[in-house]
C-alpha cells in the first residue's frame, strides 16, 4: 500500500504551504514575509515569545485573518478561493481557549460541532471513548474540569478524520496521564500522514515530539529546522555530568589544560563539565579511567530559544 506521505515521486507531499506571507495592520507587521512548508505525516512545531506572530500566523492558515501579502495553500486549496471552503473540512483545530456551551452535554457538544463540519456524527460516541469521556457523555459541559475539556476540545478536532490538525497550545488542562494519552493518539495521526502543526510554551514538551520547528520573532522566521541542526547550528555546548573517582580531581585538571574549551565545575565527587559538541569524544577518552559514572545532557529546545547559557533540566 503507498504511504500516504509520499507521492508517487516518494518525496513528503507539502500540504501546507505558505509564501510571503504577512500580515499588517498599520505601521504594525504582525507577520512579515514568512515562507513555510509542512508535509504530510509531520508534526511542525512554532515557537516564539507572546507577540511573536504565532497567533495571527494561526488565524491566516484558517482563513480567519486575510493576509495583506503572500498566499497560503492547504491540502492544496488557496485560503480565500471557494476550494479552500471545501478543504477546510479537512482541517481539525483544537484552539488555545476553547469556548463551549455549557448546557449542553459532551455528546451534545461534539454532535453540534460534526453539523457544523459536515462530519458523520455517528462517529461521536467512538471519539468520546477514544478521549476517554464516554463515562461524561451525558454530563453537562458546565460540570467538565479543565482537562475534561480539553479532551472534548482535541475530540471536536478529529471530527470528519482531517488531513491538518492545527493544535494551538494543546497541553493546556492535561495531567500527564491524559497528555500521554493524546500525544498516543497524535503519533496515530501521524502515522496515518496527518500533517500536525502545534504551538506549545512548554518548549521541552515540543522537543521531543516535533520533526521540525520554527522559531518566530517580530514576525519572522529566525531560525527552522529540527531539534537537533538548531543545537548544531547555534553551537550550545553538552554537559556532561560525572561522578569522580575519588582522589583523581588533581589529574582531571592536569588532563583538562589541553582542552581549554572545557569548563569544570562542581564540589566533592559530582562535577559538570560544558562541552562542545565536537569535543565529546576526546573528553571521554581522557577522564575514562577518572569516571565512576556520566552522564550527557544535551541543549534544551528552551536554550536555542532564549538564547541564553545552557539551563539543562534536572532529572
């Protein structure tokens, strides 16, 4: 069976595309000339600081905000023409504040939202027990916790099985039990050539669940690509944490003068050292005998992002 991520070419079909995109108003750019693809099967992340143009980058893919240049095209529809009214029933959009009527019930609610969509509401019921609300199906939505709607929130953005999911800060609400639960799901989606295209401020969240990303700031793209060629890119060093073996601290300083790139700090017997990604090796090999235990952190997605000295996380 052909991957539906691939066209016949076996390349990723780009489904979404933008090209010079902006958005003015006034003397403001809130988007200036960003150009981005997302392909199928893809989770694209977009970070950037409040005011970024993460937002309005959003609405303008939907259609809710016209662009004041540039086209966009998803799923192969131009925003705006009369075929992008059909594709959007291939789009599923998960908001970052989601609004709900409160006297309906969750069944109610996902059926109301599938006649809005043009989507089978039969498939309602299935969606609620894949969220695992089916027990809340008759409760009114007034009495959802904040996770509770949260998952009748990514449920509504399944309906009619889309082709693009927009999530805009999808964690909001979610103890980690139901947060391993969606992301479950979004790797099914994904798997079945789903384009994804998330905004998260939980940055390490993003890290480890994104194929690529892109970095926002005063209305463009700073910086694109995956994790891992922004780390290289903007040459963040490793720490390496080590446990020493006792009375060796002399000989580890000896050794480290023939890598002055390398710094060393730390009391007793743990100790860090910040060290290019380059250096790895060598640093390795000359501590081997010096080490009772190491342990590599690489940079966070939240050091490329701020730009700021390495904060690694804490385990």
């Amino acid at each position: 069976m052909t991957n539906p991520r691939e066209s016949a070419s076996g390349a990723s079909r780009a489904t979404v595309v933008l090209r010079d995109v902006a958005r003015h108003y006034g003397a403001v750019h809130a988007v200036d000339g960003v150009s981005l693809q997302m392909h199928a099967g893809e989770m694209f992340g977009l970070i950037g600081h409040n005011g970024a143009g993460k937002s309005t980058l959003f609405r303008m893919m939907l259609g809710l905000v016209p662009a004041s240049r540039g086209t966009i095209e998803i799923d192969g529809a131009a925003v705006g023409t009369a075929a992008f009214r059909a594709a959007r029933r291939r789009i599923g959009y998960l908001p970052e504040n989601l609004v709900l009527y409160d006297n309906l019930n969750g069944l109610e609610t996902l059926r109301f939202f599938a006649r809005l969509k043009g989507a089978d509401a039969q498939d309602c019921p299935a969606l609620l027990e894949r969220f695992g609300l089916a027990h809340a199906a008759q409760r009114p939505v007034r009495e959802y916790s904040k996770g509770m709607r949260q998952r009748l929130g990514f449920a509504q953005a399944l309906l009619g099985a889309p082709r693009v999911l927009f999530l805009d800060e999808p964690s909001n609400g979610l103890d980690p039990l139901a947060l391993r639960d969606v992301h479950a799901i979004l790797r099914e989606q994904k798997e079945a050539g789903v384009t994804i295209v998330i905004t998260s401020h939980i940055l390490s969240e993003l890290q480890e669940r994104v194929d690529r990303l892109a970095l926002l700031a005063n209305g463009r793209v700073q910086a694109m690509g995956t994790v891992d060629a922004l780390r290289g890119r903007h040459k963040l060093p490793l720490q390496l944490r080590v446990r020493i073996v006792p009375g060796t601290l002399p000989v580890i300083r000896r050794r480290l003068e023939s890598l002055p790139e390398v710094g060393l700090r730390g009391t007793g017997l743990e100790f860090r050292l910040d060290c290019p990604r380059e250096t790895k090796m060598t640093l390795v090999g000359l501590l081997a005998d010096c080490i009772d235990d190491l342990r590599i952190d690489e940079p966070t997605l939240e050091d490329v992002f701020f730009g700021a000295e390495p904060r690694h996380a804490v385990h």
